[in-house]
C-alpha cells in the first residue's frame, strides 16, 4: 500500500494547500515482520500518518522493521515519531527496529544529533544507502 497526501488547511485570510511528498509502503519481511518503508519527506505535515500506522501496528502486537533508507528529507518532527515510537515499543515489550541501512541525508541527521545509539542501542552504528 503505497500513499501520499494532499491536505487542504485552513489558514487566515483563506485556504493554503500542504503537499507532503510521503510516501508509506509495507511489505512482508523477513520472519513475518512487517516491513514499512518510508519514502520521499517524512517531515511535520507527515508524522500524524506515521505515528498512526505504527500505533496500529503496536496495537496489533506485529513485529515491524522500519526501512528510512529512501527518505530525502526528514527533519526533528520526523524523527521525533520515529524516536517516540521506539521508546513505546522498548516500554511495552513490541519489536519495532529500524534497519541500519538510511538515506545519506537520514544518516547526517542522526550522526550530527547523535542518535545512533537512541535508534541502534546494540553499536550505533549506521549505513548509509547507496
């Protein structure tokens, strides 16, 4: 399932329109995890998706591999979901992992935060995608 967004908001004076270029795909991985690959933006008009679909997944107790290594951009509310997500996953007892192979520009982000060890708590260690 692949999606992306159009979304009409209000704003003072009229209506502006927000294109989020984001696209979620899932597919059945390794060991019957659910393979969900982030493409494209995942930036603040993006998160509500994405928190939603891994809430769903949460709640279904699936275990869930999350592939970033097609992001173009992704900025703090971006990885502010994927991090939230994790520490939910890490206090219940859910297996949401996220592959080690990122986009270049993911894998900048998360060394110049320094989020290897938040994202990869084994080694920290990351693998830009080709």
């Amino acid at each position: 399932m692949i999606e992306s967004m159009l979304t009409g908001m209000d704003a003072p004076g009229g209506t502006s329109v927000c294109f989020s270029s984001l696209e979620i795909s899932e597919s059945e991985g390794a060991g019957g995890a659910v393979r969900v690959a982030l493409a494209g933006e995942l930036d603040l008009s993006g998160t509500a998706r994405v928190s939603a679909r891994l809430d769903e997944l949460r709640r279904s107790r699936r275990r869930v591999r999350l592939d970033l290594s097609a992001l173009e951009f992704i900025d703090c509310s971006g990885m502010g979901v994927i991090l939230a997500a994790l520490a939910d996953a890490r206090a219940d007892g859910w297996a949401l992992e996220v592959e080690r192979q990122v986009s270049p520009l993911t894998a900048r982000v998360i060394a110049l935060a320094e989020l290897g060890p938040a994202l990869w708590p084994a080694d920290g260690g990351v693998s830009p995608a080709a």
